[in-house]
C-alpha cells in the first residue's frame, strides 16, 4: 500500500509520468529550507490541467531542486464554471474570501469596486499566493485565478453571453432564493459592507441574467455572505448536488 | 423620521419603555471613553428578551453612566433551536465560527472535544463576549450561550431527548444531504481538522437520531465546515427557507 505524500505543491509545469519538474528558489526553499525534505523523500504535485501526481525529490539544493514524477494519485478536478466576485474588505477578511472560496469550488475569483467599496487597491500577487496555497491545504487539483480588481460597472457592461449572476441583496431578506436550473456558467456577486448603491441595485436588477437572493434575516459580514452564497449555489446548482 | 442608533449595545438588564439601564464599568468606557458620545447621544440597547430599544445617554461618567429606554425598534426574534458544536481550533479559526455562528443563526454553541480534539482548554468568556460582539455588530437581539468545552462521548450520552444531529463527515464525500424535515431541535457537529476516529464515526452512525451529511468533494477546513453546514440546515430546514 502506497501513502498520499502529505505536501502538496502547485508548479507550473507539465507532469506525466516519469517527468522531471525543476523547483523555483521559493519552491526549494519551502520544501528544503522550511520543510527540511531531502532527497528521496515525496511529494505531491499538481498544475490545475494534469491531475496530482506522487514525485519524489532528486535533488535538492538551496537555490533549487529537481523532482521526478512517478504514478498520478489523483485525477483532475475541475469546480463548476462559477466566479465569485467580491468587493475588498480588510485584509484578513479578504483572505479568507480568497481561501474559502478555493476551498468551495470557484472557477475564478474577481474582486470588484463598487460605488461604496472601501478598498481602492489590492494586491493580486499576493491573493493569487493565497488561492494557491488554499488549494494545496484543501486537496484541490486547481487553483482559481485571482483577477486585478474590475470596476463593477464595466464588467457588467462587457457583460459574458449566457453567464447567469446570482447577487446577493440585504434589501430581499425574507424572499426565497429561486435560481434557474440552467447548465450556463454562473457568477456569485458579493455587495461591499455599506451594501450596493441604489444605482447599482436597481441596474442589477433590471438585467435579464441577474437573480436576486436573500441569505436569511439576519445582516451578513461580507465574509460570511460570501461563504454561504457559494454553499447555496453548490448545493442548488454545482458539484455538492 | 428617526433614524436607528450606530451604536448597537447587549446589556444584561429588563428593557422597555422608560426603563433606565446603569452602565458597567466597560460599558461607560466603551461608550464615553472609547466612542466619546455624551449625554443626549442615542445609543441601541437589546438584552436577548425584550427586542431592541433606541436609548438615550442621559448620564456619561468615566466610571458609570445611565442610559433612559425610549420606544422600542425591533421585536425580539430567535434564532431557531439549533446548537452548533464543533472542534475548538487554532485562536482565531475559533474565533470565526463563534461569530459566524451568531450571524447565521445558532441558538447555542458548544467547543466539543473529541479524540482528535487537539486543543483542550478554551476561554469560555472569551468566546462568549466575542458572540456578544458578533451580535452587537450584525444586527441580531439575541446572543447564543457559548459554553464550557464538552467531551463529545458525554453529551452524547447525555443527549437530550428528540433534538436531532446532522455531523459532517467527510466520509460521505459525494453523498447528498436528506435531512428529515421535522419540527424537532437540531445540533450540527463539526468534526475536528484531523477528523472523527473510527470509534466515534461508529457511534454516530448508529445513533438514531444523527444524519451524516457531505460538504462538497473537496476538503473542507473546519471552520469553512461550519459555515457551510449552518448555511445547508438554515436554508433546508431554518429560518431562510
């Protein structure tokens, strides 16, 4: 009986079989340096396209390291066609929007600015380093890409075909979530702390493709809002049916 | 038009039309010293019974003061009869699920260890002032006791008659969740993060009042576990049907 290696690494690599995948400096210093991993020792790898496989460590060294991958453990696994997207709260909350939804099952994560967003600027590089070390905690074989922060009502002007968007409105509380049981790929919208502007909300609901959704009676934080907006729809309409 | 108070405050008092409430000495702090308001300044009182009251400063001191009830603007509502018992976990993970359990809706929350509980000492009053707070900040008129860290083997020993328990397990991966819809109480079990032993799997499984439920196919933290499962029983069987 073979053992899943307990660390996980996403590298942008090919992997197949027999496939050598060269660390970065960061990479070798996490597996050598921080988790004092010799050579012979494994891990698991994966690249979000070709499933997980077991590696085993040939060579290490404090600037770098070379790992062969030997048979794949798992296959790929892709989340539903679903982007969730939120307006930045503080640091520690946007993190964990970030990190839970990795761990839900998003396709792509966008975080917006709405009239009464807080938080002008984010740091992308540092949230895509945050997605990705979720999805090596979680056992996902992919790690959402983290866009730079969109306008909301440019990206509603440039509007995807057939995408549908669940929102989520304070101002509907009581009112039944009733979402279309439809194929088409999907996106979650989170509103900002002080909630959506009257412009906002009334151009949200006005679009064909938008569908209001209350999370109950109580007021949300934006963290928790985001948490159980994707538990509702995974459960209506993704993976966790 | 009145307009509602900023300022939402839990006090352990009767509340109700003219009735004056004398403030403890971290409650004068707060609100004189820390939000600097004087008297006059309005302030909104709830006590987990009597709905929430609009108050009125009418006397400020740096170790006291008093605040004169007005007319009261909300009802007291409840959250359902559902406790929450989970895992405690690293400080601030445990932290989130006792605020986000308040947002959500628990009437009760219970730190349980189990056998791969790996913290065995918690801050009750801690805890509890954070689900104070949580419920100052969200808007809610009632904060759930938080109690002492309980063995799992005996409170389910000691189960009290009819309340029905829905445990997460990750076993179940992939199985739907059927919950009976039953007017009875619930409790939701969150495992902990190195999951149930086989021997507490057995029992639960066994129990006739228990339903395992899965969370999606992927690996869950505990405290994404917990805002999940409350969000999948509130909108199956709670108050955001």
């Amino acid at each position: 009986m073979t053992v899943t290696p307990k660390i996980r690494l996403f590298v942008e690599h090919p992997l197949a079989e027999e496939q050598q995948v060269t660390l970065s400096r960061e990479q070798a210093h996490y597996l050598f340096g921080v988790m004092r991993l010799t050579t012979g020792a494994q891990v698991a790898l994966f690249n979000g396209q070709d499933g997980e496989y077991r590696a085993e460590v040939v060579e290490a060294g404090k600037r770098g390291g070379t790992l062969v991958c030997r048979d794949r453990i798992a296959p790929q696994s892709m989340p539903p066609d679903l982007w969730l997207m939120f307006a930045p709260i503080k640091k520690a909350r946007t993190d964990f929007i970030v990190e839970k939804s990795v761990e839900l099952g998003a396709r792509r994560i966008l975080p917006i600015q709405t009239e009464f967003t807080n938080s002008e600027r984010i740091r992308q590089d540092r949230l895509q380093a945050h997605a990705t070390e979720a999805a090596e905690q979680c056992g996902a074989t992919f790690v959402p890409e983290v866009t730079e922060l969109h306008r909301l009502d440019r990206l509603l002007a440039d509007w995807p075909e057939g995408r549908q968007l669940m929102f989520c409105d304070e101002a509907q509380a009581g009112a039944h979530a009733r979402l279309p049981d439809t194929d088409a790929p999907w996106a979650i919208l989170i509103g900002p702390e002080g909630g959506f502007s009257d412009a906002e909300r009334a151009r949200l609901h006005a679009l064909p493709y938008a569908h209001a959704v209350a999370l109950g009676p109580r007021i949300l934080r934006a963290d928790t809002a985001a948490v159980a907006a994707l538990t509702l729809w995974q459960t209506t309409l993704g993976d966790w049916r």
